[in-house]
C-alpha cells in the first residue's frame, strides 16, 4: 500500500532490470583491464576509460528504493516537467523529460490493471523535440479508480530500447515498477478530465514520490 514520509528515498539501491546487455560488457571489459594492467602499459592507460565507463554505467541503471507517496496520481518519473497539455478529449498531458542523468526506471502512477502494452515502431530523434512523439514508443492503459489512464514511455536519441517488466493483465501497485527505458528518454502521463496537475513546466519529478494532481 503507498504510504507517505518525510524522506522520499531508502538507504538500499539495486540495479535496474534489463540493464545486463549494457552494463556486464562494459564491467568485463573494466575488470580485465585493471587486471592486465600491472603487467602492460597499453592495458594501464586502456584501465582508466574502461573504469570510468563502466563506473558510469552503474550510476546510470541505479534503481534505488522509493517510499511511495499518497495521492491519486504520482509521478511515473523522474525527469523535469517539459509540458503540460490540455488534450482535445478533456485529458491534460504531462510529458517528463527524462535526462541521462536520472534513474530510469518508470513506476506505476497508480494502482490498477493493465490493459494494454503497445509496442510502437517509429524514430529516434532527441527526446526533448516536438518530433519525438513520433519515435518508438511503448503506450500502457491502466484501468484504475479514475478509469483508463494512458502512460507514453518514448525512446530518445539515445534510448533505443524500451524494457516494460509487466504484461497485459496484470495488476499493479501504485509506485510499482513497470519498465525501463535506457539513457535519456520522455514518458507521457494523460491526467483524466477534472483532475488539476499540480506541478509545472520545468520542475523536477521523482518517480513514485512527486504528486501530479491536486485534491
């Protein structure tokens, strides 16, 4: 169940599902050259880059423990608010653009079923573009206490792989973790009509933790 803290994060941080493919060859690769390296000079001077990959590597698939806010709808997250749109069927859209920075690990905004995972083909142009709408994309539908909530994770320039962890019919907790999207991205959460965003352009999202709407 989501309960509310003062502190928004836990001591434990593990890393994200679906991170393998980046993350064990570029560790490997690191591991074998700190091991070569006190026995040759080219291995020494290949240590250093490797390292820092692979050092950046697990700072980008970090998936650190949330304590779930309460509210009818959280962050799905984190990121910096990029727009906030009133849709022509009453929905406002929340897009939240997701740096290389953040975790990028996507939770549930609320509690509910799926009722749909689409996988959508499309481009690979940066996240931050009016374009990006038309990149490849994963489109979830949660049937929840509102009625169908519609969720957008979009790949970026860089994120070319969506990882949803969970199938059509499942039902999920609010804050669950539902997916991945590698390196910098967008999600897109459509608010039902009538329920007011409580956050703005350009302020910072945490998933699981920042409140979108207002009572």
């Amino acid at each position: 169940m989501p309960h509310s803290s003062s502190s928004a994060h836990s001591g434990r941080v593990r890393l994200a599902r679906g991170a393998s493919p980046w993350l064990l060859p570029t560790v490997a690769t690191a591991a074998v050259s700190l091991a070569r390296s006190r026995r040759s000079g080219r291995w020494a001077a290949a240590a250093v880059p490797a390292t820092a990959l692979a050092a950046g590597m697990l700072w980008f698939f970090r998936d650190p423990e949330r304590q779930i806010t309460q509210g009818r709808v959280i962050a799905p997250a984190d990121g910096v608010v990029q727009s906030i749109m009133p849709w022509k069927d009453g929905r406002t859209r929340v897009a939240i653009f997701m740096s290389p920075l953040n975790v990028h690990v996507n939770r549930a905004p609320l509690a509910g079923t799926v009722t749909s995972v689409e996988h959508v083909p499309g481009g690979y142009v940066p996240a931050f573009n009016k374009e990006s709408e038309h990149n490849e994309r994963v489109v979830w539908h949660f049937d929840t206490e509102l009625g169908d909530i519609e969720m957008v994770q979009i790949a970026g320039a860089v994120a070319r792989r969506i990882v949803p962890y969970v199938p059509q019919g499942s039902k999920v907790e609010q804050g669950e973790r539902i997916g991945l999207i590698r390196f910098g991205s967008r999600v897109d959460l459509y608010l039902p009509e009538g329920v007011d965003v409580a956050v703005e352009v350009g302020q910072a999202t945490t998933a699981g933790v920042t409140r979108l709407d207002r009572d």
